[in-house]
C-alpha cells in the first residue's frame, strides 16, 4: 500500500455498515492532528472525526489513538474506521434544507446551500440532499433500482458541501441516460461565480489542464500530465481591495471570477484557480484562505447558472440563482 495510490477503502460487516480507509501517511500529513487528517481523509467534520477517535475507530500502526490532538508521523499506517448508510438503502429525510427552483416529470432542478452533501458517502450517511429529495419526490428512489447507484438515485452531477447552487437531479430513466449523456457530450452550460485571493490580471482566461489525484496528499487533486482532461474558462467581473467577513472588513486584494465548466472533474474550479495563483476565497485546501471571511468550511463558489437540453422535448432551458446571503455580503464593501 503506497500512500501516493490514496486511501485504500474496503466494506465491514454484513451490510457495509462500516468501511475502513487506510492509508500511509504522507509528508504532507506529517504532525498534523489526527482528528483534523482524519476529517481531511474521510470528509467528515472535525467533531465526527473526535467521535471516531473516542471511539477506538481511528488506529495507527495497528494502535487505537488515545487522543485526537495526537499529531501524525510520516511513513505510519493509518486506519480509519467509518460508519456507513446501508448500500441498498436511502431514508427520506424531510429536515434536508433546499430549495426546488424547476420541478419536472423528468427532473427537477434544485438550490443547494453550503454545508449540505449531495448524496451518502463516508462520514455523512444521512441528512443528504438526495435524502431530502426522495422525501419530497419518491419517484426518484426507484432510480436506484438498476438504472444507477441505489445511495446517489438520480444525480448527474455534484457540487462539493462547502459551495452552493443549482443542481439537476433525474426523475425517470430515460431522463437520468439523456442527462448523463450531455455531460459527457459537454453540452451541459454550468457558469460559478467565485472570489478568489489576489487581483487577476487578465479580464478572460482559459486554465486548460489535466487533473488527477495528488502524489503529496491522498485526499487533494492536483494539475497533474497523468490526469485527465479539464478546462475552466474565466472572466473577471470586478477587482476588490476590502471583503466583509464574520469579523467585519477585511482589507486583502481579492477578484469577482464568472467561471464555466467546459469539463467536470472533482474540485475542477478550486484546483484550476490555485494552479494559477488565485486559489478561492474561503478553501484551505488548495490555499491560505484569510481569516474571519467566511465560516469555517464555507467556499466563496457558487453554481450561478444551469443550462440543460431538455431531456423529453430537446428545447434549451436554463435557471440562475443569485449569490446567497452570506457570500453577498462579503462583497458589499466597494471601494469609493
């Protein structure tokens, strides 16, 4: 096991109830705290990660670690034990925050607030957004029986947890084919909005390269010859110099970015604008975000705009969603 392959995942129990990820620690791990690598490793939050310790659920070298602040050594063996939503089952969940900007037969179009994932996967078993939607759409549970993953009924695409904005969800077969369809073909329109670190200096740009999982760190991607293809446009929509935070205004130079997808890889927006010195505002994994901008967790990426072709009818339709409160307000303070 090499800890430059990533974490090794393999399923527990009768039901997969658990799933243990293992992995060797890379340099870049090196006296990290375990609780803050293993919400890296796994994506679960800090506290579920203290959980898993307290638990016994968390061993290096074959040891259970007594503490979560214990720092990681290099070259260890890392074992996180992860409780997991059974693979054939999905429960409704009618707390799921988010809101249905197009309701259709075929599909529905929804917004997603930051902090909530899109469907189950290690450490976040329930309280998804596809839990929130079978809920609301039973329809949609039935996807998952044989048409695609029974966990992930009907999603095309994704958003990461910490951004917001709009998402495509099938609701029959035939839509759930057509719309993967598109996104292989790239005709689907998705355009984010973004603050990023630093001024750019270009008013457009192309950030046309490969992406593939980091050789450093297990848990990051990176512009890598060995990925695969990826390629972000941007355009500059204004230059700032003060962001208003949780702790008030901040002066550090940031830029306004309308991104479009023209290919969807995992974190695609966030790797792309780091690789050229402008990681977003907000996201400690790719950069140094500033403090006392955003809470913890929250990027400044926001999926603004959706076009789709029409799955039944063939006709162009797209929606858009405004920037949501907490990233409107980190821009209000103009300079005069």
């Amino acid at each position: 096991m090499k800890g430059a392959d990533g974490p090794r995942r393999s399923p527990r129990g009768s039901a997969g109830e658990v799933e243990t990820l293992a992995l060797t620690v890379p340099g870049s791990l090196d006296g990290v705290r375990v609780d803050r690598a293993v919400a890296m490793v796994t994506g679960v939050t800090r506290s579920v990660a203290a959980e898993l310790v307290a638990a016994g659920g968390v061993r290096v070298d074959g040891r259970p670690v007594g503490a979560r602040s214990t720092p990681l050594v290099a070259g260890t063996e890392l074992c996180v034990e992860v409780p997991q939503a059974k693979a054939d089952v999905l429960v409704p969940d009618p707390a799921v925050p988010f809101t249905v900007v197009h309701e259709d037969p075929a599909f529905v179009v929804v917004d997603k607030p930051a902090g909530v994932v899109v469907h189950p996967g290690a450490g976040h078993p329930t309280g998804t957004l596809i839990a929130g939607l079978v809920h609301r759409y039973p329809d949609i549970a039935a996807l998952g029986q044989g048409t695609c993953d029974p966990r992930r009924p009907g999603v095309v695409h994704r958003i990461d947890r910490g951004t917001s904005g709009l998402l495509v969800v099938a609701r029959t077969p035939d839509a759930y084919r057509d719309l993967v369809r598109q996104m292989g073909a790239r005709t689907v329109g998705r355009r984010y909005l973004a603050v990023v670190a630093g001024h750019v200096a270009d008013t457009r740009g192309v950030v046309d390269a490969p992406i593939g999982r980091s050789t450093r760190s297990p848990v990051l991607m990176t512009v890598s010859a060995a990925g695969r293809p990826a390629r972000t446009t941007y355009e500059v929509l204004e230059r700032l110099d003060v962001l208003s935070g949780v702790d008030g205004p901040t002066a550090v130079p940031a830029t306004l970015l309308s991104c479009t997808l023209d290919t969807g890889r995992t974190h695609q927006i966030r790797v792309h604008l780091s690789a050229i010195g402008h990681p977003v505002v907000g996201d400690d994994r790719y950069g140094r975000p500033p403090k006392g901008v955003l809470r913890p967790g929250r990027l400044f990426l926001h999926a603004a705009q959706l076009a789709i072709d029409h799955p039944v009818t063939g006709a162009r339709v797209a929606w858009t969603s405004p920037l949501p409160p907490d990233l409107a307000a980190v821009i209000e303070a103009r300079q005069p």
